[in-house]
C-alpha cells in the first residue's frame, strides 16, 4: 500500500483547551486509551470533558464506574463542572455501575456485562472508571497474572471491534509501568501533581500515543469552573520573525534619538532599575505611542490589578480604558502564586491574536518570578527565554521591565539575569548630586544599532517621562555620586 493509499485515522475532537496540541492533533478514533495517575489529579474530569464533547443518542458514551461510592455522588460533583449538561444524561451519556461484578472477583463476569452493555447501546465512546479497582489487591502468583493479562487482551479486542473510541482510568504509579494494559493501550496519558511548599501544580504527560506526533514533557493543567484546560509547554526553539528596519516610537520624548531613531520593530527591549525609577511609567508611554499611531497593545500585570492600572495610565490624549472597550488594548492580569510560564504565554497570545497587538508589555519580571509555582521559579531562565522566543516568533515588539534592588555600589541590570535574551537594555537609577537624589537612564545596548553611551537625566512629570540633559561632564555616575569635572553640557551643581 502506498503512502497515498494509506488509511487515515480521524481525529477525536477532545474539548479541552490545548490537549489536541499535545496529542499531535487529537485522539485517535476508535483508540483504546489508558488515563493514569494519582487520586485528584483530574482524570475523572478529563474524560468526561472528552465525552460530553463528543457523545450523541445515536452514539452515545458509556461511563462504567467500579467505585466503592454510589455513582450519583459523582454524577452531583461532576455536574458542577459547565461541560457537564444533565439533559444529556442518560440520552447521551450513560453510567453504569460495575461494582457487583467488579467485588466477585470474576474477570468473566464483568467482561460479560460490558459485552452486553455495549451491544445494546451502541455507542461511540466507553470508559471504565476505575479500572484499577477490578485488578486491585489480587495475589500475585502466576495464573493471576496470566489471567489478567488475558482479560485485559480480550477487553481491548472486544472495543476495537465493536469501533469506540474507550478510556481505562486507573490509579498507578511509575513503578507499575510493566501492567498488562500498557502494552495493549493506543494511548497513555499520565497526570500528576507537583506539591513545593505550599504549592501544587497539576501536569500531564502524553507517555504514547500510536501514529501521532505527541509533544514531549510536562504540561501545565489547571482545573476552572468550565472543565480542564492543559496549556501546552513552550517548546524549546522558536523561529523568530525576520525583523525590519522600522523603528517604533518610544513615547518618551528624547529616549527615541538615545536609541538611534527609535525601538527597532520586533525587538526586545528591557527597562531595569530600582523602585520609583519610572520604568513603568516609560512602559506606558511605549503603549500610548502605539495606540496613537495606531497599532494595538497587551499589557501583562503581574503587581497591580487592572483597574489600578488604568487609573494611573493617564498618557497624553489616549485614553486606555476607551481603548480597551474598543478592542485595542488588552490588560491581562496574571497573579496567582501557582502560575506556569506555559499559563503566561497561552494568556498573552491569546490577548494578542484577539486585538491584533504588535506592542506588549510584561510588567514586571520580578512579579512574574514572584507569581511562578516554586517547580517553575527553579528553572526562570529557561522559562523566560522560551517565553520570549514565543512572543517574538508572532512578530511583536516586547518591552519588559525588572526591578532591580541593589544599585550602589554594583552597576547592576536586573537581579534574574536575562540580559542575554533582550535586544535592547535600558537602565534607570539614582544618583546623588549636591544632597538630592537625581534619575538617570542610559542605553547599554541596541543589538545591531548606534546609540547613545552617555548618561542623561530624565524627569517624571504629571504629563508623563521626558529625557533631560546630558551628564558627560561628570565623573563616577555608576557609583552613585558622581563628581562634576569641568564646564558645559550637563548638570549645573549650582543651578
């Protein structure tokens, strides 16, 4: 057979957010499906989430429970969920208690009822839940094992045959990879938790899955009110868009000629310095400036919620909050202490494909840290450089800002060491100038452009930022107290 006569295995459309991605596309029809893990970790949810998306009367899912809690009391929590639709119960979704047969110890027996079951019904999805439980405390000499590798052979033939799409839920652990269903199972999906101190974070990992092109590692999942969402890990690569040579404006007036003419578009520029230097002020302005010119914008706030934001963002003429209803900018709040960088990027791009941004700001990276589940805090570096590598393969100009709490006597960038990952670099800091405390910014660096090397004052005002003169007639700026050397261009000590 040729590879264009070759049958082709439709994809099951799951529901959940992201899981297709991870899959390669989706689940394969009629696949026989192994969803393991410890109890909580969401397996349950996950498959009923794939069912209720799926199932209809003429072929409707067949949930099998082997649970030592009545099936109603599943049914009422799992309802609580917004895929779970009670008007489709039992019309489409049926669930059918196995515990009798499944307590006798008889593999025959709780075959021969779901043989029956199925050829009644007819149906398109099966699960059995859990089916650990009908194996669960069996001795372990070798007729059982025989027996259970048996019954295991049979139930998969049986639904391959009958052309379902079935699901086994079991509660197993790393060291029982060598269980009879493993081998037989099209699929396995293994969840987990991760708890660090105080946190727990919920991950899925696609162990296999038959003639699809799965991604590898740890997915982030998090369970809301509307089901399970997985949110795909970043891969480690990003092509990024072939940047041009337009420059955008800064929005600070003075900041764009220290640049060479402007931000380069496509770049990634950070703004580091102590608290109260401005660097959020200047994030704004670079969001103002696009507006006006009018692109669209995001803006990641990880320390503030957005309604604090918007009374602050007072720029110029723009308006922000008349630009948020208009669709043209997007705030996105992000603060929970359990966030994946995985959960950062979906929100972000998502805000990004819906306005149609090509500015976004993330402020600030220190909040970001803080905001990170401890397992993800570990690896920041990683973490923030596939971010970035994610944002900009979309195209967008990225400004970022770090706070930065040492500055004397150490001429510091940013306290997580990312400078490698932007293009441009932007530091603000204080310095003492006859008993005042004076703000100071300078360009470190523009990759692939001129710029200015000096240090220039700038100014925060109620009408926003602006650069001031230059202090090139001053000696030891980095230290923090610099010494005026000579007459002309700069900062008169005596006003």
């Amino acid at each position: 057979m040729t590879k264009k006569e070759s049958q082709v295995i439709r994809n099951v459309e799951t529901g959940i957010p992201g899981l297709n991605t991870v899959l390669g596309g989706g689940l394969c029809e009629y696949s026989f499906n192994l969803i393991a893990g410890a109890p909580g970790v969401g397996k349950t949810t996950l498959v009923q989430q794939i069912m209720f998306k799926n199932a209809r009367p003429e072929r409707p899912a067949l949930y099998f429970t082997v649970l030592g809690e009545p099936t109603i009391k599943m049914i009422r929590y799992q309802r609580q969920f917004e895929f779970f639709d009670p008007a489709r119960v039992p019309s489409a979704v049926r669930f059918i208690n196995l515990t009798a047969e499944a307590a006798s110890g008889d593999f025959d027996a709780v075959l021969k009822r779901i043989i029956a079951e199925v050829a009644s019904a007819n149906p398109g999805f099966v699960a059995i839940d859990s089916f650990r439980s009908i194996v669960r405390d069996r001795p372990s000499d070798t007729d059982d094992i025989i027996a259970l590798a048996r019954f295991v052979q049979r139930l998969a033939q049986q639904l391959t045959s009958w052309e379902v799409t079935s699901f086994l839920i079991g509660e197993y652990s790393d060291s029982e990879r060598q269980h009879p269903v493993f081998t037989v199972a099209d699929s396995i999906l293994w969840l987990s938790e991760d708890v660090d101190r105080n946190s727990a974070t919920r991950k899925l990992r696609v162990v296999k899955v038959r003639g699809r092109n799965q991604m590898p590692g740890l997915h982030t999942v998090r369970i809301t009110k509307a089901g399970m969402e997985v949110f795909p890990r970043i891969p480690e690569q990003q092509r990024r868009v072939m940047q041009s040579t337009r420059r955008l404006k800064s929005g600070v007036p003075g900041l764009d000629e220290m640049m060479g003419g402007g931000i380069p578009s496509g770049d990634v520029m950070l703004i580091t310095g102590p608290a109260g230097t401005g660097k959020t002020t200047f994030a704004t302005q670079f969001v103002a400036q696009g507006l006006a010119d009018g692109e669209s914008c995001v803006v990641a706030v990880f320390e503030e919620y957005p309604d604090a934001y918007l009374a602050r963002a007072k720029t110029g003429a723009v308006n922000f909050g008349e630009m948020v209803a208009a669709r043209r900018l997007a705030i996105t709040y992000l603060r929970p202490l359990d966030l994946s960088v995985d959960e950062m990027l979906a929100a972000i791009k998502s805000e990004v494909a819906s306005v149609g941004a090509t500015r976004v700001v993330i402020d600030s990276l220190s909040g970001f840290d803080v905001a990170l589940a401890p397992s993800y805090r570990i690896d920041f570096r990683e973490s923030l450089y596939r971010l970035i590598g994610a944002l900009t393969s979309t195209g967008v100009t990225v400004v970022m800002t770090a706070e930065v709490i040492d500055v004397f006597p150490d001429f510091r960038f940013t306290t997580e060491r990312v400078s490698f990952i932007t293009d441009d670099i932007i530091v603000q800091r204080f310095v003492e100038i006859d008993g005042h405390l004076q703000k100071v910014l300078a360009v470190v660096k523009m990759r692939g452009s001129d710029h200015a090397t000096d240090f220039r004052t700038y100014h925060l005002t109620s009408a926003g930022a602006f650069i001031g003169e230059s202090l090139e007639r001053y000696h030891g700026i980095t230290t923090g107290n610099p010494t005026f050397i000579g007459t002309g261009p700069g900062v008169d000590p005596d006003g």
